[in-house]
C-alpha cells in the first residue's frame, strides 16, 4: 500500500515550465437547507479554444486546494465540497505536453502517484464531495468525477470518456479500478478499451448517465443551479442515489472473468498483440474486482509508468500531434483568399463512389449537387441510393426532418450534361481509366464557365496525364479519398506543375468544408498512401509467390501492428483494384514494385479467401487454389518483414528525396488518416526507425533523435 503523503513529489517541478496551469479559486455557496458547499472552479484563464488540463503544477495548486478544504470541513466551517469547471469544461485530461522531457521512469511513476494523491483525496475530505461535469471530461478531468462521492453532468457537454487507451497509456489516475466497480465489469470494457481503439469514440452524457457512470443529469440552462439544489438534497437525505451497480450488487465470480476472457479474445482477433496499452488496460480491469483501492491505484502506478516511458507512447504522441496541429494547418496550401466560392457541384458518374461523394458533399456543404451518367436508369438509381441514405440518417436521429427534406431537394440527377454550366466544382467518379477519364473531362469543359475547379478522384493514375487533353490543365487538381468516404478523414490534394493556386486553394478549402483534412503530394505514381499500401501488398504477393502458405504471410505482418493483414486489407479494398494499383506502381517502378498475374486471376473469382469470425484471413477459397501459380522456395516470416520494412523505409526516403510531400511528416499523417496506420507506430517512420529499417535501408534515421521511450 502505498502512502502518497511520504513521497517527494519535487522532482515533477522540473515539469511545471510550459505548463498553462488550471487554477483551482473556491467560493462557498450556502444551500436552502443552510447547508454550506464548497465550489472549487477549475479554470485556466483560457478560452474554451484551450481546454483546462491537469500539469504537475495544476495537481500540485489542486492538492494545497483540496487540503485546505479538508479541514475547514474539520473545522465544521464546510458540510460539502464541489469541483466544476470554466464554461463547456471540465479538464481535458493530463497536460502531455510536457512528458517527452522525463527523465527517468521514476520520474514518471510520481506523475502517476501525484494523480492518485491528489484527486484521490477528493474520497477523504470528511465530508461528501461532488463533481458537477459541466462540459468536456476526458481522461484525468474524468477521473475527477470518478474520484468523487456523487456526480451530475450537463445534458449539453461535450463528451465525457476515458480515451487513454487510444494514446498508448491507461487511465491511471482511479480509472482502471473505480470504474469497473461502479458501472460493471462489460460497461467499464465498453470505455475504457472499445470506445479508444473504435477511432476513439466519447461517449454524449445521456450515454454517460445511462451507463451509470452520472448519478443525476441537467439540462444546461441550468445545471448549475440544478446541481446545487440537487446536492442539497442528497446531504438532507430528500434524494436518494440508487445505483443499480453498486459494489454489493456487481456479480465478480462467473461474469467478471468471462467478460475478460471474451474481451481478450475480441482483441486478439481485431488488433493482434502488439498494442500493449489495451492489454495493460485489459489486466488492470481484471483485478479491480477484487482487492482494496489502494491495491488498485498503486497497479495503475506501474502501469502508467511503464506505459509512458515506453517507444509506443512516445510513437503515439507524435501522432496525436500529427492529427491534432499538422493535419488542420496544412504544409503547402496556399492562401484561402484565393479559393472559389463553391455553390454548386457536380458528380460525374451516379455509381457507388458518385453516390457517396454526392452526399457528402450535400450534407456538408449544404449546396445543390447534380450528378450525371449515361443512362437515366443509373441516374435515377444513384439519386434514390442517395435520398435512401439520407433516411437512413433521419432514422437515426442524425438528421431532423425538415433539413432532411432540404437536403433531398438540392440532389438532382441528369443525363443533360448542360445542367452542369453552372456548377463551381466538380469532381469525376468514372473507370479508372486515362482515357474514360480525359474524355469525360474534356466534355464538361466546353460546359462550365472558365474558372470552374474540376477534381478527378483517381487512385494511382497521373493527374497531369488526364489533364493533358484539358484547353485549361490549371483548373485540374486531384482530390482523392478514401473509402469509405463519409468515414475516412484523409483527402490527398494533388498539385501537377499546371495546376493554379486558385484551384489549390479551393480544393482545400472543399475538403475543410467536409470535414476532411488534406494533404498535399505531387504527381507521383500512386500519391502517398496507395504508393505505400502497394509496397505492402507487393511483399505480400511476392511471399507467396515464392511458396509461403498466406497464413504464415498474414503472421509475418503482425509486428507492424496494421489494423489487417495484408491480404485481410486486399480483400477490403477489392482484388480489381489492388491489382491495378499493382500493375501502376511495377509500371513505374519495376525494380522496387512486385506485381503478380496471380491478382488478375484472383480478381475474376467471387471469393479468394477464407475468414475465421473475426474477418482474419485463415486460407484460399477452393477456387482460388486452382488458379495460383506458386513456387516452391517459401520465406520465413522474419525475412518477410524485414523485407517489408527495409521496402517501406527506402521508398519514403525516395519519396522524400522526390518532394513527394514536404516531410516526413506529411507521409506519417497520411499513413494514419488514410489506411488506419497505428498511433503506436507513429504513422511509419518512427517505427522503421526503432527497428533499424531506416539504418538498414539508407544508413540514417528520418527523426534526429529517432522518436523513442524514456531509456530507448
């Protein structure tokens, strides 16, 4: 058991110098029964642009706060205590900004252990304490509430979770073990591991309440007033807090370990076993249905301490800066000013990726969108999918019924391609053919006025071999996503040496109004993220071609914790595309791209392989046997993936070297927001670092330091 009020906590003031500190200023409320509360106001001076959060000097001010309230309670000066926050929030969580700067494991054992001292005293006071969740909770702000007697939440907040997991870490501040016993062991998994690794999803407050996790919730006219009338009433005994999950009615015996075991399983089928953090997480759930507090605060000590000075969270905090700073300011867009105004588009084609660009475009950007085809019968098909989804989404809730209605009147489909004269913007979806491609372009371009931005969403093929038949290439950019579209963060904007600013900053001034985030790459074969993907598969193909049963391929990949196996993602994205994406990259590269005819013959079955329940590919189909052409000379999985990382590693330096994109950077955030790389790895290039590739490949490393733990 470890006693906090021992330790010395000074060497956490080394921490303390960017830190923007969450003052913690009290003001007493005296209740209608007389009763006097004290209101501690988390806020940090900021705006709600810089949410509270909770850096060693903020715990430590938290820590003299809560103290002085313990015995003014003493005192019988006090009968409550309560913790809000500035408006719309609670805290964020802890301030990681500072964390690349520790210098020892021990050092980050006393962050764990300052946590646990501080909002851990909120439990001790002598007299009850109240969280009011005024706003956003996340993490330690979470924690806080965790740590209290009751808690209320705003009906309107943000979002309340605990997204540590999604970081490389776990919650270690009380959550690991508080939560599990005050909402269940299958609720606590629910938070604590799906929601992160789900692309870290939160959880609304009415969610947060259901679960259990709230005892009382607000609306946000008046929360305050609400939560204080309603603390009144608890320390009067006039409400009653029930809790259906009350440590006395948790079932631990037979429940609590099948839930684990199930969750395990679960984990190992979806992400493999390279992540640490949900395991870690996984584990700490698992003792928390017995033993004391104290026990279970002083696991989380290690935990987080092991977890924060290791390679997978300094990887994925060079990702979350990536996708938190980089990707909204983009490196290369030119001045917004310069963009055309866009109120209307037009889609070219009204198949499957017409219909998802046309509503996406119209629920963003709330402007009328035409899309067109060469039969009425594909058109009439395309608008229908459209509206269909559309209320699919007013189903949902998603959408109320009169913009639902707006919505499906400014979709209109044509086989009249001079309904498009007056569209500002408008992006293709046809065969990812040149050819297809320049004459459907060239067509729209005696249509629309002279400074309309037409978009072509191609994969791999050249923008400025498809703008070539254009009497205007300027006005061509790429604009390819990722599928699905309304789900995938990620746009590649491709620049060609003709293409203007004007178009430029348009395109990414589109993709801002969607809700995208784009980056900029040349004119490269295969842009950034298919380029890559391609290396991946190739090496893929390549082992098996060679002789190596594909599940051995699949294990081989493991290490670099994708979100799939290579064939697992082929059979994804479709057999016809990977091997045109194969065929484009060994076409323009054939001395570092593999492409085999064994895709061509496996494009043209309707299954090639066998899934277990999880969706990881277990073996062919049948028919898929009979059309492989295989060696017999298979390759060990070490040498598969030394060959794939030494692959990846020289080719994002050629693609460096080339001025695909500015930086490495750039390769990084594409990697993570278009093909789902994980925030362990950091993207790639901190990976391939750690594992030598980069030395291996071209003598040096891509980071100076090479991103790594505290002591790697």
């Amino acid at each position: 058991m470890t006693d906090y009020s021992t330790i010395d906590f000074s060497p956490l003031d080394a921490l303390t110098g960017d830190e923007v500190v969450t003052h913690s200023p009290v003001r007493d409320v005296r209740l209608p029964s007389g009763n006097v509360l004290a209101l501690v106001t988390l806020d940090n001076g900021r705006d709600h642009t810089r949410p509270n959060t909770l850096g060693p000097a903020t715990l430590a001010e938290l820590g003299r706060t809560l103290e002085t309230l313990k015995q003014r309670a003493a005192a019988g000066e006090i009968h409550a205590v309560a913790i809000t926050g500035k408006q719309y929030i609670l805290a964020a969580g802890a301030d990681l900004s500072d964390v690349a700067k520790l210098p020892s494991k021990e050092v980050a054992r006393l962050i764990a252990q300052r946590g646990h001292q501080v909002l851990g005293s909120l439990s001790d006071l002598g007299v009850p304490s109240f969280a009011f969740v005024n706003g956003l909770a996340l993490g330690g702000g979470l924690e806080i509430a965790l740590n209290s007697t009751y808690r209320t939440v705003d009906a309107s907040a943000a979002a309340v979770a605990l997204p540590e997991v999604f970081l490389g870490i776990i919650p270690g501040w009380g959550g690991a073990y508080l939560l599990p016993n005050l909402i269940g062991i299958e609720n606590a998994l629910e938070v604590v591991v799906s929601n992160p690794l789900k692309q870290n999803r939160m959880l609304k407050p009415q969610q947060a309440f259901d679960l259990g996790i709230m005892d009382a919730i607000f609306p946000a006219a008046s929360y305050l007033e609400d939560s204080l009338r309603w603390a009144d009433g608890v320390l009067t005994g006039r409400v009653k807090v029930e809790r259906k999950n009350e440590p006395g009615k948790i079932e631990r015996l037979t429940k609590w370990p099948i839930a684990i075991k199930v969750a395990r399983g679960m984990l190992e089928s979806k992400i493999g076993t390279v992540p640490r953090s949900p395991y870690v997480a996984l584990d700490l759930l698992d003792k928390a249905k017995s033993g004391t507090k104290a026990e279970g605060f002083a696991r989380e000590d290690e935990a987080l301490a092991d977890l924060i000075t290791g390679d997978q969270f300094a990887a994925s905090m060079y990702a979350f800066d990536l996708v938190q700073k980089r990707a909204k300011r983009p490196v290369g867009a030119p001045d917004k000013a310069l963009a055309k105004k866009v109120t209307k588009v037009g889609v070219i084609g009204a198949g499957l990726m017409a219909s998802q660009f046309a509503l996406l475009f119209v629920r963003k950007l709330r402007v009328p969108v035409v899309i067109t085809d060469l039969d009425q019968g594909r058109v009439d098909k395309g608008v229908a999918s459209i509206r269909e989804e559309i209320g699919k989404l007013e189903a949902k809730g998603r959408l109320d019924a009169d913009t639902a209605n707006q919505l499906r009147a400014l979709v209109h489909g044509t086989t009249d391609r001079g309904e498009f004269a007056d569209c500002d913007f408008v992006i293709e979806a046809v065969f990812e053919e040149v050819g297809v491609k320049q004459e459907v372009f060239s067509a729209i371009e005696k249509i629309v006025a002279d400074d309309t931005i037409l978009a072509t969403n191609t994969s791999s093929l050249s923008v400025a071999e498809i703008g070539s038949a254009l009497e205007h290439p300027e006005r061509l950019v790429g604009f390819h996503f990722f599928n699905p579209v309304a789900v995938m963060p990620l746009i590649e904007v491709v620049k060609t040496d003709a293409t203007s600013d004007a178009a430029l900053s348009t395109a990414f001034v589109v993709a801002k109004g969607l809700g995208k985030n784009a980056v900029l790459t040349a004119d490269a074969p295969g842009f950034v993220v298919n380029r890559l993907l391609a290396k991946v598969m190739g090496e893929a193909a390549r082992a098996v071609y060679e002789g190596t049963p594909i599940t051995v391929v699949e294990k081989a990949f493991a290490p670099l914790g994708l979100p799939m196996g290579p064939f697992q993602l082929i059979d994804l994205v479709g057999w016809k595309v990977a091997a045109h994406v194969q065929d484009t990259m060994a076409g323009a590269f054939p001395e570092r791209f593999f492409a085999s005819e064994n895709f061509h013959e496996l494009a043209a079955l309707p299954e090639v392989v066998e899934k277990d329940k999880g969706g990881r590919v277990t073996g062919w189909t049948r028919a898929a046997q009979k059309v492989l052409v295989t060696g017999k000379t298979p390759v060990a999985p070490e040498m598969i993936l030394a060959r794939v990382q030494d692959g990846l590693a020289q080719e994002i330096k050629i693609m460096l070297d080339e001025g695909v994109v500015p930086e490495v950077q750039d390769i990084d955030l594409c990697l993570i927001l278009g093909a789902g790389w994980p925030f362990i790895d950091g993207g790639a290039s901190p990976y391939l670092d750690r594992e030598g590739a980069s030395e291996r490949a071209f003598g040096d490393t891509f980071h100076h330091p090479p991103i790594r733990g505290i002591g790697g």
